[in-house]
C-alpha cells in the first residue's frame, strides 16, 4: 500500500510504533528475559512518547496535510512482523528486537527524505529515528 501524503506517513508511523510498544510490553513483562527488563522498559517508554510525537506532529501540522503529495514510497519494505511469544531465549529476543529498531530506523529516515519539503515534520521524523538508532546500539552492545 503506498504512503501518498502526510497523513498516510504519519498514521504508519504511529502504527509501527504501536507496534513496537506491544513488542517491549510483552518483552518486558517475560520472566525469561528479566535480566533485560530495564532496557526493554526503557524502550517501551521511549515507544509511548514516539506515538504521543508522531500524534502532535500530525496534529500541528494538519493543515499541510492535503498540500504535499509524495511519490514512490510504500509500507511494503517497512512490514517485518516480530512476535515476542516466538523467542525461546534472550538472543531471540534480542534479535526481534534488532529487526525492529532497524525497521524503524530506515522508515523515518526515509520518511524524512520523502517529507523534506515540510521541514518540521521531517526533523521530527529524523529526531524519532535517532532515538531508534541508540535503542539499537544500546542492542548491539549487549
């Protein structure tokens, strides 16, 4: 499905990191992976202010809505589902964890690209990714 205009961008936008808010919610609430449950906490924190973001971006800049029409950008490559019920152990996890911080990664700093000629919604979309960034080097470092 194509992302064709502000809106569609931002309403993906929220639904990945509703995405991510369930993942780090099951995650955390996992006995076997409590020796990580501050980082996945941490995370889950970080996913409920990304939504409240993505919805006051959307909010502030209604009005840019209908004007910039974008082209040749889809959900499909943003798409990797990740069920926290399938790790078996903390590597599992961890890798689950990865593929979405990563998935989040390219979709805002290409959503960023895609939406420059709206220069505050784009800052706030790369602002969002960097924090993706460090949840994946705080990931890598484990």
């Amino acid at each position: 499905m194509p992302l064709i205009n502000f809106g569609s961008i931002m309403n993906f936008a929220e639904e990945l990191e509703k995405q991510d808010e369930a993942f780090y919610a099951a995650a955390a609430a996992n006995p076997t992976f409590v020796e990580h449950k501050d980082l996945f906490e941490q995370c889950l924190k970080d996913a409920r202010k990304n939504i409240k973001n993505v919805q006051r971006v959307r909010r502030e800049n209604v009005t840019e809505m209908i004007l910039e029409k974008i082209n040749d950008f889809t959900r499909a490559p943003y798409c990797e589902e990740v069920d926290p019920a399938d790790a078996k152990d903390i590597s599992e996890i961890m890798d689950s964890a990865r593929c979405l911080e990563k998935r989040a990664e390219r979709y805002y700093t290409d959503a960023a690209v895609k939406i420059k000629a709206l220069s505050e919604v784009s800052r706030a979309l790369k602002t969002i990714g960097k924090k993706h960034t460090a949840h994946l080097r705080k990931l890598d470092t484990l």
